[in-house]
C-alpha cells in the first residue's frame, strides 16, 4: 500500500514537473523573453568585460609603477658608478702622494676614507643592480601578461557586439519557425486555426447583412422597379419575337389566313 502511494505521488510530482517544464519551455521560447534574455546576457557580458579592463588598467598602473622605480634606480646607478669612481679616482691621488709607500698609503686617513667609501659604494651598486634586474624581469612579464589580457578583451569585445546581432537574428529566427510550425499544424489539423474562425464569423456577418439589407428593399417596394423592368424586357422580346415570325412567315398573318382565337370558356354558376 505504501509503496503504491508513494509511485502515486511521484507521478504526480513527474506530471506537476513536465507541465513546469513546458510551460517554462514555452515561456522561454517567446521573441520578447529570447530579446529580454538576450539583453541581460549583453548586460552580464559588459560589466563582466569593464571589470576585466579595470583589473588590467590596474596592471598598467603597476608597469607604470615599475618602469618609474625602475628608471630611478638606473638613475641611482650611474651615480653610485660615478662616486665608486671618484672614491678610487681620490685614492689613487693619496696613494701617488706617498710616493709608493705602501704602508704610509694604507695608514693614510683620507685613503682609508676613499676605502670605505668604495667600498659602501660597490656594495650598494650591487644591491640597486640586483634589484633592477628583478624589476626589468617583473615588467618583461607584466608587458607580456597585458599584451595577452589586452588580445583577450578585444576578443570579448568582438563577442559582445556579435551577441547584439545574434539576438536580432535569434528573435527573427524563433519567430519564423514558429509561424512555419503554426502553418505546418494548421495544414495536417494539429492546430485550430483562429484566423480562419475569424474568417468564418466576417463571412457570416457579412451575409447576415446582406440578407437583412434584401430584406429591408423588398419590404421599403425597391424590388419593384426591378420587377417591372424585368416584365418589360420580356414583353419586348416577345414582341421581336412576333414581328421576326411574321416576316419569315411563320405567323398566321403572313399567308392571308386569320388567327383563329381559342373560345373563350364559359362560365357557369354553380349550382346551389
């Protein structure tokens, strides 16, 4: 028993699911909801592709960035490379003072300067070329990265303005098969035709009046004139008629012998 219950209620939720389906199917397939849909998906497309070209405006902040640090620390080099130089330039001058002493030179506190100095410079250049070189890397693959992204909107872009046609042409589409299908039907008795119950109820109202306007004439005496038109073409015709026997001969008149009119029948009273 449960179990035919529950085979019941599961046939009625496929019979409840079905008609959902297709009257969602029929809902979908209406030109105004495939042109409604259409356009939110136009929608969704470009927001989508204005947040994407926001996210590579920011990569293009960011190799801006870099191409900026990275043009100061160029800038930091060559100045780094020049005080390198002039601290060795000062210390060969201290060193040639001492007239090749090498430990009057190594003593000196001005070479012992130029020393430390050289030194703090060469370090430091180190440091600034390593990292340029980390930044010439990063804005190699940021450029490459953007080329891409850009490559990519483009493609969407193109994609977008090919849904703007694809819907027009999806409508017209949708509507064509609908109507050939509406035919289609109509043709093998699939469909009731309402145009033509339409057509029907015109034609019927169209002879109702007819039939109310003979009417109206026959009672207002407009048929009459026509009545006696008709009697007086048959009454000429039969006068040409006459007139065309007597001269080929054929009536009574034209060989001398007199019509010979048929008596007249008498009439008796009845008796009581």
């Amino acid at each position: 028993m449960f179990g035919a219950l529950g085979r019941l209620f599961r046939s009625i939720g496929y019979l409840f699911t079905g008609k959902m389906d297709k009257a969602g199917e029929g809902l979908r397939s209406n030109p105004d909801v495939i042109k409604a849909n259409y356009d939110r998906i136009v929608r969704e497309k470009r927001s989508r592709i204005n947040t994407y070209k926001d996210a590579i405006a920011g990569m293009i902040a960011q190799e801006e960035s870099k191409k900026q640090r990275l043009k100061t620390l160029v800038e930091e080099i060559e100045k780094l490379e020049q005080l390198k130089a002039g601290a060795a330039a000062k210390a060969r001058k201290v060193a040639a003072s001492h007239g090749g002493n090498v430990e009057a030179v190594k003593s000196d506190p001005e070479y012992l300067k130029c020393s430390a100095a050289f030194k703090d410079f060469s370090s430091t250049l180190e440091e600034k070329q390593s990292r340029a070189a980390e930044i010439e890397a990063d804005l190699e693959q940021l450029v490459t990265n953007i080329d891409g992204h850009k490559t990519q909107i483009q493609s969407l872009m193109r994609e977008l303005d090919s849904l703007k046609e694809e819907k027009h042409d999806a409508v017209a589409d949708v509507m064509s098969a609908q109507e050939e299908k509406q035919l289609a039907d109509m043709m093998t008795g699939l469909a009731e035709d309402r145009t033509g119950e339409e057509l029907r109820e015109l034609r019927e109202l169209r002879n109702k009046a007819k039939a109310n306007a003979r009417i109206s004439r026959e009672v207002a005496g407009l048929d009459t004139k026509q009545a006696e038109d008709d009697f007086m073409a048959y009454a000429q015709a039969d006068a040409a008629e006459d007139e065309f026997d007597a001269l080929i001969g054929l009536s009574a008149e034209a060989d001398g012998t007199p019509a010979v009119s048929e008596p007249a029948t008498k009439t008796s009273i009845p008796e009581s």
